[in-house]
C-alpha cells in the first residue's frame, strides 16, 4: 500500500511539472498574446454586411432588405443583430432551375 501511494505521488508530481503549452517567444514582439488585439478574420468580414431597415407599416417581424428590390423580409424566430439572407437575391442554379440559397445576400436585423 504504502508503494503504491509513493508511485502515485511521483507520477503526479512528474505529471504536473509538464508544461501543455509552449513558452511564448521572448524576442520582439510576442508572438502568443499579440494577435488578442487584432479581430478574428471571420468577424471583419461581418463589419461589412448591411443592416436592413425596420418595416415602415410598424410590424415587428418584418423587415425592409437593404438590396434592391427592397423586398419586406418576414424574420420571425430571430432576434435582433442576426444575420439573415435575402432570397430574393439568390442566384438561380442553371441544373434545377431552382433559386440556391446558399448564394443569396446576407444582411444583418435591425
């Protein structure tokens, strides 16, 4: 019992002096922490989606598309500051004849 205890502990105390992660580079800048300040790619690209419009009749789960037609866009179910695509801007796939959702533009709730 008693080397068993003494194995355990030796295997913990080699264990926990293993370092998971590597030290951070000391010369110029550091190269670990300094990207903190700089956004992530995917969220400058979401600094460029317009933002729709509210519904000039006053309804709350309608929204006026910021690309032409300026089509009123029924956004029941999400919430303010998502992002939702404008069907009627998508590209029509020449195969199926059918409007491709995945190509429509994309434009952030009010």
């Amino acid at each position: 019992m008693k080397t068993q205890y003494t194995i355990i502990v030796t295997l913990t105390a080699v264990l926990a002096s293993c370092t998971p992660y590597p030290e951070p580079y000391h010369g110029g800048r550091n190269r670990w922490y300094s990207d903190f300040t700089e956004p992530a790619q995917e969220q400058k690209q979401y600094r460029k989606i317009p933002v729709g419009h509210p519904d000039p009749q006053g309804r709350g789960n309608m929204v006026v598309s910021p690309f032409r037609p300026y089509n009123i866009i029924d956004v029941t179910g999400y919430s303010r500051g998502d992002i939702v695509g404008d069907p009627s801007t998508a590209l029509i796939n020449p195969r199926t004849g059918r409007r491709d959702p995945k190509t429509a533009k994309t434009f952030r709730i009010p």
